[in-house]
C-alpha cells in the first residue's frame, strides 16, 4: 500500500531536483552577494586595462574614438542614412550605427568570454564556499559600464542634431532590461557547457560574427526583403536595436506587447541558465 510520502512524492523526480533552484532563489542569492559582486566586477574592470598607460582612461576613450571611425567611413565615405523620411546627416548616421554597435557589443563580449570563463577562473572551482554562478554577472556588470560610457558621449555628441531627444528616449535604459537578462541566461549555459566541450570557444565565435551580420546593425529592418523581414524579427537583437533607434531618433515608443513578451521570454531564458549552470557545476572540478 502506497504511503503518504509516496503518495506525495512527485512522479520522475524532476520537481524535487530543482528544489531552492526557483525564479525567487535566483533573485535572493544576487541580492545576498551584491556586496562581492561588484567587487568582482571592479577587479574585472581594472584587470582589463591593467598596465595600459591611459588605464581605465579607455573605457570612456574607445568610444570616442569608435564614434569618429563610423562618422568618417559611413557618414562621409558611405554617405548613408537609415530614415528615409530625414536628409542624409554623417553625425546622425555615425550615431545610429554606434547605438547599434554599442549594444550589440555587450552580447558579443558576452558570448565571446562565456566559454572560458570557468576554465580561466579554474582556481575558484574547489572552492565549496565560492558562489561560481557570481563569475558571469560579473562580466556582465563590467561591459554594462562600457555600455554606460558608451551611452555618456552618445548623449554629449547627440545635443548637436535636430530635433533633440523627446521623452520616449526613456524607454531605452527599460530596453537594455531583457537584454541583459537574455545574455546572462546564455551566458551561464556557454560557461558552464564550456567545461565539457572545449571546442565551444572556436564556434562561439563564428556564431557572434553571423548574429553580427544577420542583426539590423549596418541596415534598417526596412532594407531586408520583404520575404525575409518577418524572419529577422527572430533574431533577439532586432526588435531592441530597432526599438532603442527609434525611440532616439524618432521618438518613438517601443511596442508594449513586444516589450511585455520579450521580458517573458529573457526571464525564462536567464533562469534556465542558471539551473543548467547549478544543476552540472558540480561535475566542473572532476574535468579541470
């Protein structure tokens, strides 16, 4: 006869393996180690340009100086614009591209570094007590603040174009949200899966330089045929580089609906991430 506790017990055993792994588990183990999280994310900071002469100088000198490339080749020499409805502008073109490129620059550091993140801080790996998952965050927390910089001379440079800045451009901080919630969930499977399969650190970089391509970074969504155009809408990098240009230039408010899924669908990613990242970092010391 069956008892209570078998009654009780969940068929498969797949519920009880993901006791303490919930949505709120997640959020509460951020919160309790905020403190060592931007500690990490300092050292990161500082180790990046480590023995450089203009030291962290660089985070707010490579934009500006990625800002002047794009204005000259694509403004000047190009001579493009992306909104068919304004006069050609090589500021405003050299603009549009580094909103593009900016934000698509955090996903690539991402995904670049994911893999051997692990491998790389292999030293923390027996250690009990260190929280691993802290390591990807971290990184994040790191290329957030070039992506702030970046934001700072795109705000400067911005004053000289008419018309200025209306108020959907608030929308854009609300925007970054679910990307960043996306990457980490990526992110947390490629450092962990980076483990196991070494090779991931040569394909992940083939697959940064296609999401490179095929994202409306060089080109409006508009220039895509139109039998291709709902396809690109795929891409998780569509619908907020376009929502984040709009609302910049054409003061444009994102879409509510398209806004409200893809929250859903990063949160759903970002904590499958991290439960595949817990659930196997216990095999991370037999391999390294």
């Amino acid at each position: 006869m069956a008892t209570v506790s078998d009654a009780t017990r969940p068929a498969g055993g797949m519920l009880p393996s993901l006791a303490g792994l919930g949505p709120g588990a997640l959020v509460r183990r951020l919160v309790r180690h905020r403190y060592l999280l931007r500690q990490l994310i300092r050292k990161n900071v500082s180790s990046a340009y480590q023995g450089s002469m203009l030291g962290v100088s660089w985070i707010l000198v490579r934009p500006l100086m990625q800002l002047v490339i794009f204005g000259f080749c694509f403004g000047v020499v190009y001579q493009g614009r992306f909104f068919a409805q304004r006069h050609a502008n090589p500021l405003e073109f050299a603009l549009v591209l580094f909103v593009g490129l900016a934000i698509f620059s955090v996903v690539a550091e991402m995904l670049s570094i994911a893999p051997a993140l692990i491998i790389g801080n292999a030293n923390f790996v027996k250690k009990v007590v260190f929280p691993l998952d802290l390591l990807v965050p971290a990184q994040l927390g790191s290329s957030l603040i070039q992506l702030a910089m970046s934001a700072t001379v795109f705000l400067v440079v911005r004053i000289f174009l008419d018309p200025p800045l209306g108020w959907a451009a608030l929308s854009v901080p609300v925007l970054i949200v679910p990307l960043t919630m996306l990457t980490l969930g990526v992110a947390w499977f490629l450092a962990s899966l980076g483990v196991f399969l070494r090779d991931l650190q040569q394909i992940v970089p083939l697959g940064i330089t296609g999401l490179m391509f095929l994202s409306p970074l060089f080109y409006p969504v508009s220039a895509v045929p139109p039998l291709l155009r709902s396809t690109i809408y795929l891409n998780p990098l569509t619908f907020i580089v376009e929502s984040a240009r709009n609302a910049l230039f054409l003061d444009t408010w994102p879409n509510p609906l398209g806004l409200a899924a893809y929250f859903a669908v990063a949160g759903l990613a970002m904590w499958c991430g991290w439960v595949w990242f817990e659930k196997t970092r216990k095999g991370f010391a037999d391999v390294l």
